[in-house]
C-alpha cells in the first residue's frame, strides 16, 4: 500500500510546480535531517509537472535534496503502444494508478465529498485525517 508522505492544499489558481515546490520547501527539514544513505524517495509525477525546473528550484533550497528524492513520470501509452496491445480508449498508466487510486480513497471520505473549508489549513488536515483513517483501518484489518 502507497500512502501519501506528505499533504499539501493550496488555492486553486497556483501550478502543479508550484503548489509541489511549497510543500517540499515546507518540509525540507524531514530531508536535510534524513541520512544520504537511506534509499530515495519516489516522487510521482503526471505529465504536467516539470522536473527539470523543480529540481533547479529545490537545489536553490537545499543542494543535496537530489541525492535523497527522485521524480518519476507516469507515462502515457501512445495510439500505437495500446493498439500493440489490442487496446483502446482509456488505458491506466502504472504509476498514474497510483495517483487516481489515492484519490478515489479520499472520495469515500465524506469529511472531504464536499469542499466547504475556509483555510487551506482546515483542507490539509481533513485530507490527513482521511489518510489516518485508512491506515488505521488497514493496521485493524491485520
């Protein structure tokens, strides 16, 4: 199971680039404290990310955060590649699913089905407190 390690709301006007790059600086204490030795973190991104900007932004922060995360791609299988397959119409793309799975999980959530919230605090912590229900349920479930 993949669970979020970080959560982040920002207002619906700011990038994709953006609203990562805040929450990366936001946390980048977790990264300078985190040993060079441990394996990297897996960053999944959609095609509208760009990582080469983000990772020239977060060396501006903090040089070394490239040797302890890294950014992977969801790809978009071609017309070609899902007619190779004798598919068509919507394919999932393998680290997308990941994504679109996470979301669903917070859709059953009814604290976030609707999107009443005041402050982007009040959004992050709804959006958390759904991950904690999860992982409680699945540890109860074990």
């Amino acid at each position: 199971m993949v669970l979020p390690f970080f959560t982040h709301c920002t207002k619906a006007n700011v990038s994709d680039d953006a609203g990562l790059l805040e929450m990366l600086r936001e946390n980048i204490s977790y990264f300078r404290s985190k040993p060079m030795n441990i394996p990297k973190i897996t960053i999944l991104l959609d095609q509208g990310y760009h990582p080469e900007h983000l990772t020239q932004e977060l060396e501006k922060v903090y040089p070394q955060i490239m040797r302890q995360i890294k950014f992977e791609r969801s790809t978009k299988p071609s017309t070609q590649e899902k007619a190779a397959q004798g598919k068509s119409g919507f394919v999932p793309a393998v680290a997308r699913w990941v994504i679109e799975r996470s979301n669903a999980w917070m859709g059953r959530c009814k604290i976030l089905v609707k999107n009443f919230e005041r402050t982007l605090s009040n959004a992050t912590t709804k959006l958390n407190l759904c991950f904690v229900k999860l992982m409680l349920k699945r540890l109860a479930a074990s």
